[in-house]
C-alpha cells in the first residue's frame, strides 16, 4: 500500500471514526445554526437560498467532527481510565491516533473550505470558532467550570450561521448563539454528573467533582432558565410570530420534563434526558422556527 493510500482512512477506519466522533450528535447544534441561517435569511430577501444552507451544513458538520475528534485524542488516557469511556475506539485500538488525525485535519480543511466558499469574514472568523474547540479538552486540566469553554464552542454556531448568509454582524445572533451555548453547557453539567467517582480519583476538574451532584443539578436548571429567557429574547428582537412561541413553550415544558427525570440521588435516566430530550429540543425548536418564518413569507 502507497503511503498516500494509506494516509486516506479505509472504509473500516471511516466507520470508526464516524463513531469516534458520534457524527449523530450533530443534531444538539446544527439546528439552531439552521434558525439564524433561516431568520437571516428572511432579513434580506424573503428567500431560501440552497446554496449557502448547503454550506452551513459542511461548516457545521466539518467543524464539530474536528472538535470531537481532537477532544477524543487528547483525552484518550484519561478516557482509558474511565470505566464508562474506555470502550472508545482510541483506548480499544479500534483507531490509531495517526488516522484520527487525519480525520481531524480533513474535517478542518473542509470546515475552512467552506467558510471560504460563503464570505470574506466567514473565513477570517474561522480559526476564532476553532480556537475554543481545542481549547475545551484541556479545560478539565486547570478549571472547575469547562463546561463555560463548551458553552463559549457551541455559542459560535448561530453565529457562524447568520454571518455566513448577511456577511455582516448581529446581535440578535449573539443572542441565539449565547442560548445554545448556556443550553448545551446546562445538560453537559448534567452529563458530568456520571463521571464524578471516576474524576475525583483520577484529577479530572468539573463542576459536579468540585461542588457535588445537587449543585451541578441546581447549575444545569438555571442554565436552562437562562436559555428559556434568551430565546424570549431572541423571539422578541427578531419579530417572531406564534409558531415560534409555540416551539419555545414546547422546549421550556421539556426542559421541566429534564429535570424531573434526573434527580441528585437518581441518575437513572441521565441517557434519556441528555440524549433523547435534548435532541428532541433542538429539532422542535427548529421545526416551529421554520413554520414561523414560512407564515411570516419565507419563501422556498
């Protein structure tokens, strides 16, 4: 085999990285950088323009398997030492770091690629939106709160996505990024929760191992209180009508269903509550966004 054959992932490997980097989970983020595409879009010319949709898409895509590939590789020995992540395919064997790498790096070119396609400023914001991506991995080695940097990544999508239709900067982006980011920081408080034996005796730095279970718990539902208000917000400078309103009573009666499945003695159902309800929540959130947008004249 030719090195250069051998530098491009087989399908085997390909299948191992797609689960390394769990590509299925594109669907906490992708959406609400789909809503501030859309509402951009309705901004400037009432039109759905493919094209650029298409592009957020590989942006989006592109960007988060970079960053779950990188998260992966640099926590593949403490990974190792977890009973719940040692299955990974990186402590397995299941894939070397040389190929993760590889991956990692073809998912950044086409990140950049794409960024390039949309606009000047989509390409010289890019390594801004990747920096926080490599920096979150570490986070767990020298603060309590990594979640915060998780929050700050994931903030960036909307962002990103209303940038790559207008060309031009908004707030009320901002807005919508910084409630996705505290969401998404919200449920990881949560997710951490399972880890907190295991972090504790290996040195691993989070909130539920620094402050305990209750107060992660306690953090997580003042996150999701503060998401609710900024989609309010959100909802309000942007004009949106009822089916907007109606999508975000839906994920603020979620949010309540969350965290009354998931309880400081009772982590029984942590996997439905962060898998399951929060998938739920960004594709319901995106739906009734849509149909808004669609009532209000965006046309196909």
């Amino acid at each position: 085999m030719s090195s250069a054959s051998a530098a491009i992932p087989q399908p085997g490997r390909t299948k191992a990285f797609l689960r390394l980097v769990m590509i299925e989970h594109s669907v906490f983020a992708l959406p609400f950088a789909y809503i501030a595409s859309l509402t951009a879009m309705y901004e400037w010319d009432k039109s759905i323009h493919w094209g650029r949709l298409l592009l957020v898409t590989v942006c989006m895509v592109g960007l988060r398997t970079f960053a779950m590939a990188v998260n992966r590789i640099i926590d593949r020995e403490i990974d190792a030492r977890n009973p719940r992540t040692a299955h990974r395919e990186l402590v397995t064997g299941a894939m070397s770091v040389r190929h993760a790498w590889t991956g990692a790096l073809i998912a950044l070119v086409v990140f950049l690629g794409a960024a390039a396609l949309l606009n000047p400023l989509c390409l010289a914001l890019a390594p801004v939106a990747v920096i926080p991506m490599v920096v979150y991995p570490y986070g767990k080695r020298f603060t309590n709160f990594p979640q915060a940097i998780l929050g700050l990544a994931q903030a960036m999508g909307p962002v990103g996505g209303w940038l790559a239709i207008s060309g031009e900067w908004s707030w009320d982006a901002v807005i919508l990024g910084l409630a996705v980011g505290i969401w998404i920081g919200g449920f990881d408080l949560i997710y951490a929760c399972q880890d907190v034996e295991t972090d504790r005796e290996i040195g691993v730095m989070s909130v539920p191992a620094r402050f305990g279970i209750p107060a992660a718990i306690r953090g997580a539902r003042v996150c999701h209180t503060i998401t609710t208000a900024l989609l309010a917000w959100y909802a309000v400078v942007t004009g949106a009508g009822v089916f907007f309103w109606l999508g975000l009573a839906v994920t603020a009666g979620a949010f309540v269903y969350e965290h009354s499945i998931v309880r400081p003695h009772d982590l029984s159902r942590l996997n439905r509550a962060f898998f399951s309800v929060n998938g739920f929540i960004g594709i319901a959130l995106f739906v009734c966004a849509l149909l808004d947008l669609l009532v209000r004249g965006l046309t196909v």
